[in-house]
C-alpha cells in the first residue's frame, strides 16, 4: 500500500457499502482530539490495524481485512468504564447496541480480557456475564449501526473527559 493513511487504505482496499460506512466512519474519526495510529510491529506487521486514541486514551481499533476480504472490524475500548450500565438512550440504540455486545467466546484466544474469561457487566440495563475487555464490536457497520456506533464512542469520549 502507499500510504498508512486509513481513508487511503479504505479507498484502497474496501468496496462498495463497506467501503463507504467505513469512509463514513473515518470522517467521524477525523477530528484533532483524536490520533489514528496504523500498527506495523510484531503481530500487527502485515496485517491492517489501527488504534484511535482520544485525548491519549483508547477510544477503538480497527482492522481491515483481517478475518475475511472487504471487512471492516472495529472493536470499542471502555476500559473498565461504568458509562455504558445505565446511560439513557433510546431503545432502538439500545438493541443494536446489544447486538454488537463483544461476548469472550473463546478467552485463551484473546489477550484483552485480563482474567482470560471476559467480565460481568450491565450495558444499557441488561446484565451480561462474559464481556471482552472491548465491549463492543462492530463489522462492516450499516448505516443504522454506524449512527449507534457515533453515539457509543461518544458516550466514551465523555467518559474519558470526565475521568481523565
């Protein structure tokens, strides 16, 4: 690829509703609070991978391509965050939000949840046993999705304003 970009590398290598939620998502992205740093070291050397950082804290990932062609994977960071137990939102928010709950399936896969078996939490009102330490994840976002999507990572970005 040219450029480590990640507008360049969407326009690159996705297509179609993909590519454009996605172009869609990184003009969300594209503010100066928030830094957009492509990964290129150990596990991540050829693969496509982002971490999106708001004032300094993690705010999501992003990988393009990694589990199958012309995907968009995104995955939230709360990092322990209480935001998300009962923050009011609407209920149609709220579903799509839950169907995109990051539930830790398999956890000696993974080296985000610390205790290798997910964490209890409540998200919006419905209480999960087994959450990945990145609550939410996302892919190849609908437009509906993604307008959940901005509400989420706002409600973190005012976590991490608040809390910092």
């Amino acid at each position: 690829m040219s450029t480590q970009n990640l507008k360049d590398i969407i326009q690159e290598t996705l297509k179609g509703d993909v590519q454009k939620n996605a172009l869609a998502f990184a003009a969300y992205l594209n503010t100066p609070d928030i830094s957009i740093e492509r990964q290129t070291t150990g596990y991540w050397a050829d693969k496509i991978y982002f971490i999106c950082n708001f004032k300094e804290k993690s705010l999501c990932y992003i990988a393009i391509n990694e589990y199958e062609e012309n995907q968009c994977f995104i995955w939230s960071d709360d990092s322990g965050s209480q935001w998300f137990n009962d923050f009011p939102l609407d209920e149609h928010t709220k579903h799509i939000a839950w169907k995109n709950v990051n539930i830790c399936t398999n956890p000696n896969a993974c080296g985000a949840c610390p205790q290798k078996k997910g964490t209890p939490m409540t998200i919006f009102g419905k209480e999960y046993k087994s959450v990945c330490l990145t609550s939410f994840s996302f892919s190849n976002p609908d437009t509906e999705t993604l307008a959940c999507m901005k509400k989420l990572f706002d409600i973190r970005k005012n976590d991490i304003m608040n809390n910092a």
